[in-house]
C-alpha cells in the first residue's frame, strides 16, 4: 500500500492580518525588489506581505488549524536582495503559548537559493539578486487545533532591506523527501506544498 501523504499547511503571507502599522499586503511590481529578474514570476498568488527595513516590533498574524499531532519543519519564503539584512520572526503559538520561534532572512543564514539543491549564507551571482529564497526550521510537539503563526518585523543591522514574505509552509516532512521527486529546481518547496 502506498504511504499516506505527510499532513501540511500553506499560509499566503498576503493573508496575515497585520496588527497595527507595519506590514502590508503589495502586489508584484508594486512595492517589492524582484519584478523583472529570474525567479520573479514564483511569487505565489502573485502578492507578498511586505514591512519597510527599518521597521521593528511590527506583527501579522494568521489563524491555522493543525491537522495532526507532531514534529513540523516550517518554511518560509520570502526575497532576500544579495548582500543585505532581511530579518523577521516567525513565531508559532498554541493555547497562548509560544511553541516555536525562529529568526529568518539573516544574510549569513542558510538557505535555498533560486536552483539551488543545497541551503548556502549568502549567493552573490555575478548577474544580482535571483528573487526568492527558502528557509526553515523544525518545530517539535505541535498539537492538533488552533494555532497562531505571527510574523515579526524586527530590528536588523545595515544594509538591511525591506521584509517581503510569500508564504509559510508547515509540514510533517522533515526530511524533505520532496526533494527526491524529479521536479524544476526552481520551484522547491512550492512543489511540496
């Protein structure tokens, strides 16, 4: 018998509401870096949710449902301009309690770069930045219910750019046996989801 597929959920940052001043939904090409450059075309429901460099402290959060009990690996996906800062917090809450928080879009960090196949800190292709770029972090004992995932702009050392998020992706596969499957490069965990 085949293996049921692993449980998963797929947030369109656009659908975050923001909480206060801060963040704000953009369509492409009407606020966000990469509109004319390779990869620009992978931003899902073509809007991103987007907090200006300097802004600190601001939040948007979405209400999710947890379809089954266990370990997840959060991913999120969002621009990541070569050579500069683009931090936010993803923060994971159940039952009013913090239960997973991670730092994203920290120049040095690894993460997956357009074609890429392994997380690099930084790529600095001799043609500019290649749109968008994927990074996780894994997250132990979520419960089935209600959950809420808040995206934090925070403060972030020079140069640092604007926070444009596309999406957060929770799933139950964290070996990313996705990546076995013969699919784009380009399109990473947008073929998971």
């Amino acid at each position: 018998t085949p293996t049921p597929p692993l449980e998963g959920v797929v947030i369109e940052a656009e659908d975050f509401q923001p909480q206060g001043s801060g963040w704000k939904a953009v369509k492409n090409g009407e606020g966000n870096y990469m509109v004319d450059i390779v990869g620009w075309n992978h931003i899902s429901g073509e809007h991103l949710l987007s907090a200006e460099a300097h802004i600190k402290d601001a939040r948007a959060t979405a209400a999710i449902q947890i379809p089954e009990q266990g370990e997840y690996r959060v991913w999120s996906r969002f621009e990541q301009p070569t050579g500069y800062e683009n931090r936010f917090r993803v923060e994971i809450r159940q039952q009013g309690k913090v239960v997973g928080s991670a730092v994203m879009g920290e120049k040095e960090a690894p993460k997956y770069f357009f074609g890429e196949s392994e997380p690099v800190g930084q790529r600095d292709a001799a043609w500019g930045s290649e749109g968008l770029v994927e990074q996780c972090f894994d997250l132990k004992g979520l419960q089935v219910g209600p959950t809420e995932i808040a995206l934090i702009g925070i403060e972030q050392p020079e140069p640092a750019a604007n926070r444009n998020v596309d999406f957060i992706f929770l799933t139950r596969d964290r070996e990313d046996i996705w990546r076995a499957k013969p699919v784009n490069p380009s399109c990473h965990i947008l073929d998971a989801a």
